[in-house]
C-alpha cells in the first residue's frame, strides 16, 4: 500500500469526530494508538461467527477460534523475525511480559551480588518489577545514568559492566523522551561480559520493521495497543533455549502436560507460560494490527512519521516560551515539553478544550523526571495517522493556551 494519509485517516472511524466541538486531534498515541476498522471487524468476527474456546474444543467453532489463534502467534512470529513460533508468549502486554522475565527467568538466575542495569528514563514497568525481585533474591539494581539531552551515557555504561551484571534491561524508545536508544550497541556491550538483555519494545514496534534474530536481544516485550491492536494484549519474545530452561510463570490450565498430587509435569512451549483461557479476541486483533501494519510500504511509513516529528521539533524550537524536554539526536514519535507560565496539566485541559488530544504528567516515567528536576511535562505524540495539519493545529492550540495563562 502506498503511502495516502487522507486514505489512512479514513480507516480509524473515532478520528472522523468532534471534541468539544472541535476536529479531534489526537496527539496521544504514545499511551494509546487509535484502532483501524480492520482491527475492530477481526475481534467482531471473532464474537459473532467464531466464539469458542482455544485447542481442545471438539466442534468447529473451536477449531476455527484456533486457527485465527495461533494464526496471530505465526503473524507476530514473522512481524519481528523470530526464529520459531514457541518464541513468542501471548501476554497482557509489556508489563506483563516483564514481569514474566523478572519471576522466572530472574528467580531462578539472580542471587545476591548481582546486578541489573536499568536506564534512568526507564517506565515503572521496567523498574518496579526489578526493585520487587532485588527484595526478594538480594540483587541489585543499578540505573544506567542520562545525559542532559537525553541519552544513555554509554561510557558510563562500559563503567557498570562487570561479571556482577546478570540482566541488562533497556526501554527501546523512551516514553518519555522519545529517545531511541542504541540498543544493538548495548546488546553487544551485555553480551560481551555474559549479561542477558530484555528489551521494552512497547513504543518502537509501530515505527520500524525489527528483526530480533539480527539484534540478539534475549527478550523482547511489547504491546498489541501502541501498535493499533486491542488493549490488554501483548507478546513476549524469548530466546527458545532461555524459555525452555525457565519455570512457569504462573499455574493453571492450559500449562500442564500432568497434574496429580504426587506433582505436576509442564506443557511445552509457548503454552507452559499461558495458562488459563486466553484473550483470545485480542490475539486475532493483534494478529490484524500486524497484519495492516505490513500492508503499508514501512519505510514510507518510518519516513512519513520521521518527518511529523522532524516538523513538530522545528516548530517548537521557534516557539517562544516552550522548552523540549529531551533532545537526543535520534528519537522517534514523541514531543515532550513544557509552557513558561503552565502546569502540564492546565494545558492539557485548555488543548482538550480545543479538541486537542495530549497526555500531561510524568508518564509512568518519574526517575527521568527527576533528573530533569521537574514533575512532568506536556506530552504530544504521533502516529501514522498524524501529519503536519496536527502539529499546526497543536501549536495553534498553545497559542490559545497562552492567552488564558497570561
């Protein structure tokens, strides 16, 4: 598919409709994406023609549910180019998924003395989860220092790394930020002193094709919502030989091969880390975000969405009284930012007023906002969707927001 903004704007129904009065412009897709119709009618087909539960059902309905199930697993498997289909474990999303990593994988692995390093402009769902297990194995977590602009201080990086370090655990594009981190460099740099590394893909995914194989990353986890897919839907990719060697993450159905009192014996990959009845429904819509996202040329689509961004900074470094809160020379989506005179908050409400979609706050992000000394910011943030009319109607929209500030 060629790249036809106008065209692809007609397939998200809620972006056709008025807020308050106003063309919604929706500048938020950094916590969530819009959904396109295709989406929408797989997770409605699935309900009206195939409802039924996954695997063992004996009738068609089942059959059917888990053709377009494990369809999606096949569908995700080749979106990041992993090697095999067991690879990929259906989650509720990035959190989930490192949450999976850090209860498994860590608990078994992690003993005290050592280290996880984590980046300073981390989500809390790729700090807390390390903070809980550090309680409970002796661990430690190490952050990975920030620069003024932004970016990981990779020198200071070759400083943390030493046999101590067990688990590297990287965001790939700051939520906060906008930062794309150097992840093939920091891999290799893990890898070089025998560290693991999972990497928080939930804002990268969208962007760019990935190919978890050329990057060697050991675990990789995003979610189905920042990519056009369903809420409460994620993947996690593992290494086979990792997952394999890992205990389940939780018990139920589904996960077992054996159970009896005398004990219980493990399914094989993916199921022995799914256990229970599954999103079903948000598998098959994540299976159809995927598959409308390889219907696009992708890099007209990285270069149309490179030059938003590219046309909101340019903008924003001309606007008087804005200052960017984080400028790293390659960042992807996000333009964070805050009004001389304004609380985040209060402008968000006065673009919300104008029909202007944003999020305000500290983004589940409040390690990074303290090395900025600040409690928040002002967070636009862009999908395929958007084009330059958006960022002009944004910077419009500030225009009224400072009449009401002064």
């Amino acid at each position: 598919m060629s790249f036809d903004l106008a065209a692809i704007r007609a397939q998200f129904p809620i972006l056709s409709q008025q807020v308050n009065g106003k063309p919604l412009v929706y500048l938020d897709n950094g916590a969530t994406t819009q959904k396109p119709n295709v989406v929408i009618d797989a997770i409605c087909d699935y309900y009206r023609h195939d409802n039924a539960n996954v695997h063992r059902g004996a009738h068609a309905l089942s059959d059917r549910a888990t053709a377009k199930f494990e369809g999606a697993r096949e569908s995700v498997r080749r979106f990041i180019n992993a090697g095999h289909r067991e690879e990929i474990i259906w989650t509720k999303g990035t959190t989930e998924g490192i949450n999976l990593v850090a209860f498994s994988w860590g608990r078994d692995n992690l003993r005290q003395g050592d280290r996880v390093l984590v980046s300073t402009m981390e989500h809390h769902a790729n700090i807390v989860p390390w903070q809980l297990l550090a309680g409970q194995t002796g661990c430690e977590l190490v952050p990975m220092p920030v620069d003024d602009r932004g970016q990981i201080d990779l020198a200071a990086l070759d400083d943390l790394l030493d046999e101590r370090v067990k688990l590297v655990s990287v965001v790939h594009v700051s939520n906060a930020l906008g930062t794309v981190n150097p992840v093939e460099a920091i891999i290799e740099k893990a890898h070089a002193v025998g560290a693991k590394v999972l990497i928080d893909g939930a804002q990268a995914v969208a962007h760019w094709p990935l190919d978890v194989q050329a990057l060697d990353c050991d675990f990789y986890s995003f979610s189905a919502h920042k990519m056009y897919g369903p809420t409460g839907m994620g993947a996690l990719y593992g290494k086979r030989e990792l997952l394999q060697a890992m205990p389940p993450f939780m018990g139920g159905g589904e996960m077992i091969e054996t159970v009896s009192f005398a004990g219980t014996t493990y399914n094989a990959l993916p199921y022995k880390f799914e256990p229970g009845t599954p999103n079903i429904a948000g598998a098959i819509g994540m299976g159809a975000a995927v598959e409308f996202l390889e219907s696009f040329d992708r890099k007209a689509l990285a270069e149309h969405e490179a030059d938003v961004l590219n046309y909101a900074v340019e903008r924003a470094h001309q606007y008087e009284g804005l200052r960017l809160i984080g400028e790293a020379d390659h960042r992807a989506g996000v333009l964070s930012f805050l009004l001389d005179g304004g609380h985040p908050a209060d402008v968000g409400m006065l673009l919300d007023q104008q029909g202007i979609a944003v999020r305000t706050g500290n983004h589940c992000a409040m390690p990074i906002m303290q090395r900025y000394g600040i409690t928040g910011t002002v967070r636009a943030s862009f999908a395929l969707y958007n084009g330059r009319d958006d960022v002009d109607a944004l910077f419009a929209g500030l225009d009224k927001v400072k009449t009401f500030l002064l």
